[in-house]
C-alpha cells in the first residue's frame, strides 16, 4: 500500500510538478487582478469576496488594481501570469464578453489564455445624471433625455469606465436605438468617471448599479432607469429603460456581470476548490444580503457552466457592437 508521501514522490517523478503544488495550495498570498480603478463595481465585489476566501483558504487574497483600455492591460497582465493558483483575474462582460469584438486586436486570448473559474454576480446598469445638469437642461425622466440629446446633438458628455466596458456599451446601444449622439469619454474605471460626473465635467453615465447606488441615495446623483430587463431590487421604483423609453427602446437591455478567471494551465482541483468556495461564501446569507442590497445578483456556478455562459454573451455582445456601431475612442 501507497502512502501518501510514496505517491507524492511517483508524482513528482512522472513529471507532474504542478499536481504536487495543487495539493499543498495555498502556501503563500494570492492575488486577484482587477482591471479597472478602484471605487468602480469590479473592484467593489473582488474586495467582499477576498476576505471570504482568506477565511476558507488560510492565505492574504490581494487586490492588485491594473486599469486601462477597457479592462484589457489587467487582463493581459493575468493571461501572462502562471498558472499556479496564484493569480485570478476578476474578469467582466467587457473583458470576456465585448472586447473581442470592438477591438481590432486583443493583447490576450479571451479563451485560450484562460480558465473559467465562477460567475460572481451579475447587475444592471443604471442611467444616472448629475443633479445640477439635469435641472439646468429641464431633464426629469428618459424621454426627457432624448428629447434634449436630439435637439442638442454633441452637446451632452457621457462618461464611462473605459472602452469597451458593459458601461460604454449600454450608452452606445442607447444612442443607436434613439437616433441621439452624445460624446463618450472613457476613463481608467467607474471610479474616476463618478468623480467628474459628480463634479460637473460630465453630464450623463450608464454606470454599474452598486458603485453609483450610494451617490444615488445620498441625493448626488439623478436616477433615471435601470438597464436590465427588470427592475433591481435594490430600486424598485425605478425603472427599465424599455418601460419608460418609448418605443425606440422597447426591446433595450444591457446588463453587466463580474467572475473570476485563472490563467490557462491553473489545475483543474484549484479551480474547483475556488469555485466551490466562492460559490459557498455567496450563498451565505450575509453576503447575499450585502450584494443584493447594493443591486448585485450573485451567482457562483461551475466552471463548465461559466465557459458556456461566457460563449453565449460573447456572441449577444457581437451583435450590439454590430447594431450600435461602437467604436474605440
């Protein structure tokens, strides 16, 4: 009979290094990716998760903000990391939904360079206007909007968290479908695109519903009209844009998602420890509350059945790239 120092040791002479490694994992820090700012959604759910899977694994889970180019530079930086357990991205629908089809050429391969580890949840986005704007252009509600934006052409500024970002997407598809045109201005993150929001410099924002939900309830910032197809639960009275827009908008919606990936090669049993263990912390009642309260739904399903999602909303967001003739600015 093997023990299991023996089989260890016929392991790592067949030339498995990495199944010994997974054995053993974690025994040093692990670092999650984001690729964007802090103070925007990703970074927002990649901070709650990390403590939970400090707990379950006994190791510091590190968040290592890297923005830039719609998610692109801290998603390349990952699917050039080792494949060791140690690194993960918290991946977007921007990064592994949109950006293969809105940018000519990719610093990664959205599937060959990764591994799917768990859909961490999925949100709305929420059309917001700075208070003081919105009262000087006579803008209460979406039609109000329109009405102004066509009649006002290149007038009004749309912020977003970078190209390519469910952010920039939702406001592209928006002026396409309404015949309107406002001038995007990308930033580094949901974070710093709030700021000139909330300070003046930009007029309008498609912004992920829990990095804008607190401004929106402290008065800062208008609400108004979710993106998704049904209302969130965390504004209930407000909402969809395809309920309120007309009929221009009655088939909008353009919601967002966050998950966390691993550089191809990472062991399947890591990925499967992280995914189940991700998965156990969202379905923990404390944590489903927070996220649910700040309009995020949490999900943590498997591997398999997050690489089959990811194929499905890869080719949806094709085909909005293709109808609202979004461009890199």
């Amino acid at each position: 009979m093997f023990n299991r120092r023996r089989l260890l040791a016929l392991v790592l002479a067949a030339g498995f290094p990495f199944a010994a490694q997974a054995q053993s994992w974690p025994t040093k820090n692990v670092r999650i990716v984001v690729p964007f700012a802090a103070g925007g959604t990703t970074d927002i759910l990649a901070r709650a998760l990390a403590p939970e899977l400090q707990r379950a694994f006994g190791q510091t889970f590190i968040i290592d903000n890297k923005p830039g180019a719609g998610g692109n530079i801290g998603a390349a930086d990952v699917s050039r990391s080792a494949g060791d357990g140690y690194n993960f991205l918290m991946g977007t629908v921007g990064t592994h939904g949109i950006n293969s089809s809105l940018y000519p050429k990719l610093p990664y391969d959205p599937v060959k360079d990764f591994v799917p580890v768990t859909l961490v949840a999925a949100v709305p986005n929420v059309l917001v206007m700075n208070p003081a704007k919105a009262q000087q252009y006579g803008i209460n509600t979406v039609a109000d909007l329109i009405r102004h934006a066509k009649a006002n052409p290149g007038k009004l500024n749309m912020a977003s968290s970078g190209n390519g970002t469910s952010i920039h997407l939702a406001g592209e598809l928006f002026k396409s479908m309404t015949g309107t045109y406002m001038v995007h201005f990308p930033y580094r993150g949901s974070g710093p695109a709030l700021l000139d929001l909330l300070g003046g410099s930009m007029d309008l924002m498609f912004d992920n519903l829990p990095s804008a939900l607190p401004q929106i309830k402290a008065g800062k910032l208008k609400a108004l009209a979710v993106t998704s197809a049904t209302r969130s639960a965390a504004l209930p009275d407000l909402p969809t844009i395809a309920e309120v827009g007309g009929p221009a908008l009655k088939n909008y919606e353009a919601s967002s998602w966050f998950g966390l990936l691993a550089p191809a090669g990472t062991p399947a049993d890591i990925v499967d420890k992280v995914q189940q263990e991700t998965a156990k912390a969202l379905a923990s009642p404390a944590m489903k509350e927070r996220l649910i309260a700040q309009g995020a739904v949490p999900s943590g399903i498997t591997s398999a059945q997050f690489a089959t999602f990811i194929d499905a909303e890869t080719r949806k967001w094709a085909q909005v790239v293709k109808v609202s003739g979004a461009k890199v600015d």
